[in-house]
C-alpha cells in the first residue's frame, strides 16, 4: 500500500453528487461500504494479472451512506497493487455448483508496487477529477 498527501484529505462533498459525477471518470463506489464509510475506487493500470489500484476513502460527516443527500468527508487516499492467477481457477468447487465463478481471489490483494514514484503521481493527478468537484 502506497499513501499520497493530497490536499483531498479533510475535504466534504455531497455523496450523491460526487458520485455520479466521479463515475465519468472511472470511479466506482468501492464494495466494501457499510453506512459510516466507503471509498471511491479506480484503476490506474491493468496488465496481465496485475492491477493497480486507486482507493479514495471517506466517512459519513452528516445522514447514512444510501442517501444521496449524505456529506462524507475525505480520509487518506492510497494505492494498491492486486495479483490475481490469470489461468483456470483450480477448486473444483466452482464446477460443482453447475455455474462457473468468474471471479478469482487476489493471490496477493497488497503487493509489492514497484516505481514507487511513478504511482504516486498517477494517484495524485487522478485525485484531481475529484477535486475539481470539490472546489
């Protein structure tokens, strides 16, 4: 895991409005949520097996997450770095169940990010898109 210092940190939004306006620029509202927090999630690299993440946490700051309404307020973005196997799943439980699972676990969902300099100025200009919203 990789943090940036960004000027994003302790800054408020309407989460409805961020939201749909942040999905244009490839954020998606990340899945692990629950009514007190969340984080918008982008990808800044795919190859292979490998994809690097760009994870913009937040809490609730006013209301519930399923709101639109709701003000969250920004905490440490950071970047992430999953590998997962490209080839066939080797539990063959997922054949047993009569429909395939499409979706693999991470072999590693904090690896090592090499260039480290170069992520976090990727992470930093993506912030942007955010930020443009926010000013």
């Amino acid at each position: 895991m990789l943090e940036l210092n960004t000027p994003i940190e302790g800054k408020l939004a309407c989460f409805g409005t961020l939201r749909d306006k942040v999905d244009q620029h490839g954020y998606h509202f990340g899945g692990g949520w629950d009514y007190h927090k969340g984080s918008f999630d982008s990808i800044l690299h795919r190859e292979a097996g490998e994809t690097i993440y760009l994870r913009v946490p937040f809490e609730v700051h006013d209301g519930e997450l399923d709101d639109f309404n709701t003000f969250i307020k920004f905490k440490k973005p950071y970047v992430i770095k999953h590998v997962v196997n490209t080839g066939l799943d080797p539990d063959s439980s997922s054949l047993i169940s009569g429909s395939f699972n499409q979706f693999q676990e991470p072999l590693d969902r904090d690896a090592k990010i090499r260039d480290k300099s170069r992520w976090e100025i990727a992470g930093e200009l993506a912030i942007e898109d955010i930020l443009q919203y926010l000013e």
